[in-house]
C-alpha cells in the first residue's frame, strides 16, 4: 500500500548515500545515527556494531517514479540539512511544493481504504493536521463528510487548496450516489489549541490525525478520532523527519491512550479508534 521501493529509489538517489558508497566502514556521531539506522533499515547500508559498512551490490541507477524523485528532493532539502544542523525550512520553494504535494500521493491508497471501510457515512470531520497523509477530498466525496482541515503552515494549506481541484474523485460507495461535500474549510492554527475551532464549528463528528496532534485534545474535540501510524519504521521516521525540518507539531506521545483504543490494519498502517461513551 506504501510504494516503498519509490522511497529506497528516492533516498538511493542522493549525493550523500552515492558518497557512502565509496566509504568502506564509518563510525557515525550519536547525532546522526538515526539517519545511518534509517539508510541502514532501507538496505543502502549495513551495520557491524557501532559502525556502518557499504552494501556489497547498492542500487544501481535507473529511471524513477515522480514519487522517488519527489522523495529524493525532500530528503536533500529538509530531512538531511535538518538532521544535520537542526535547520528548519520558513519558506517552501516551488520545488519543495511540488514535493511535498506529490509526496502525499504515497498515503492515498490508505485513505481511501480508511474512509471506505472504517468512518461511518456523513458528519462534520476534522483533518488534525494535512501533512503528511493529505486527507481531504476523499472524506467528502466518499463518506459525504463535511470536513475542516487545520493546519500549521499557511504554504501547505495553499497546497492543498489546490490539490482538491486537481485530485480525481475516489469511487463512490456501493449503493450510493457520489456525495458532493456541502462545506469545507481551512483553518491555520496550532494542533494544541483546537478551542477556537470547537467554537466556531461546534464539536466534530470525528477527527482524524496521522502522526500528528495530541490523542487527549482529540478526544475533547471529536466524538470518534481516527489516529493513523504507520508500522513501517523507515516511513514512520521520513515523516518525523519531514514534520520536523518543517516545524510542524509531532504527536504529543499518547501510547497509554493508544493502548485502550480499538486497533484496524489497513496495510502497512496501524488505524487506532477512540470513541466518546455513546458514539458507537
């Protein structure tokens, strides 16, 4: 469900993992070990102790996906710089946009799957944060939810202002007429202040949240709150990674909470299900 070799193609195709690949043996800092284990988890490296080792047989060059190209970029432009230094991105060049837009597309089977098969049909829905799953047009044109999407950034909402005119509609639940969503809105806020959204839209129907937010404020909001992880642990860091470089909130850490809520597999993604008494 996660195009992963698009990913390994992506990050292969960097000046920093070809630069590896002439290394013979190298002993990282405690800094950058997370991104030697993450080149480590993708196969472009091997570990030995508290050193790395190029792979006997790296990949070797050849024409790559939108998606690859667009993962290549983000991890030169934001994952590696931030990893590095610390260096956060305040303005996004319209290459990182398009990046970032299509790196999105990756998410787009899973939500389709979620929306299908888990949220129930109609109610006001919050998206706690866009980035990086892209929910949106498939709440409305599939399960007939009012949605409002808050966000961080005022470039990524901008982003996806335009990607609702652009993406193709999902397929229409079976029985059912396509539902043309009657409201949408956009909000830039914080994820940890959601009180001027309940007052202005009322309590939601449900909130969904992919690896972003805090599951407590989530579930003060939102009758039901679908909270997407995925167990891929190489994706699971490029998004962290991403959330970072780019100064948007991480989840505040809820795994006691996670732990009572009702799990689904969609995929590669774990689907975590928490609901107010009531609301079953």
């Amino acid at each position: 469900m996660i195009p992963r070799d698009d990913i390994v193609a992506g990050i292969a195709h960097t000046p920093l993992v070809a630069l590896l690949s002439e290394i013979e043996e190298i002993k990282p800092s405690p800094r950058l070990r997370p991104l030697f284990d993450f080149l480590t988890d993708l196969g472009l490296l091997q570990r030995k102790g508290d050193k790395y080792k190029k792979v006997p047989q790296p990949p070797k060059p050849h024409d790559v996906s939108p998606l690859a190209e667009a993962v290549s970029e983000l991890f030169q432009q934001l994952v590696f710089p931030h990893l590095v230094t610390g260096k956060r991105v305040p303005r996004l060049s319209t290459e990182l946009q398009r990046a970032l837009y299509v790196y999105t597309s990756a998410f787009q089977n899973m939500r389709i799957v979620v929306v299908q098969e888990l949220l129930r049909y109609g109610g006001l829905t919050l998206v706690a944060g866009w980035f990086p799953c892209g929910f949106s047009s498939e709440l409305m044109s599939i399960a007939g939810r009012d949605v409002v999407i808050v966000e961080e950034r005022e470039d990524l909402i901008a982003l996806e202002l335009d990607r609702l005119s652009l993406l193709p509609l999902a397929p229409t639940p079976l029985g059912q007429e396509l539902a043309a969503a009657s409201f949408y809105a956009f909000e830039n806020l914080p994820l940890h202040d959601l009180k001027a959204v309940v007052e202005k839209y009322g309590k939601f129907d449900a909130a969904v949240a992919c690896q972003r937010g805090d599951l407590n404020i989530l579930k003060e909001v939102a009758q039901e709150v679908y909270y997407i992880k995925p167990r891929d642990s190489a994706v699971l860091f490029l998004n962290e990674a991403l959330l970072d470089a780019l100064g948007l909130a991480r989840p505040i850490d809820g795994e006691k909470t996670l732990k009572k809520a009702e799990r689904e597999e969609v995929g590669p993604f774990d689907v975590y299900i928490l609901r107010s008494a009531g609301s079953a």
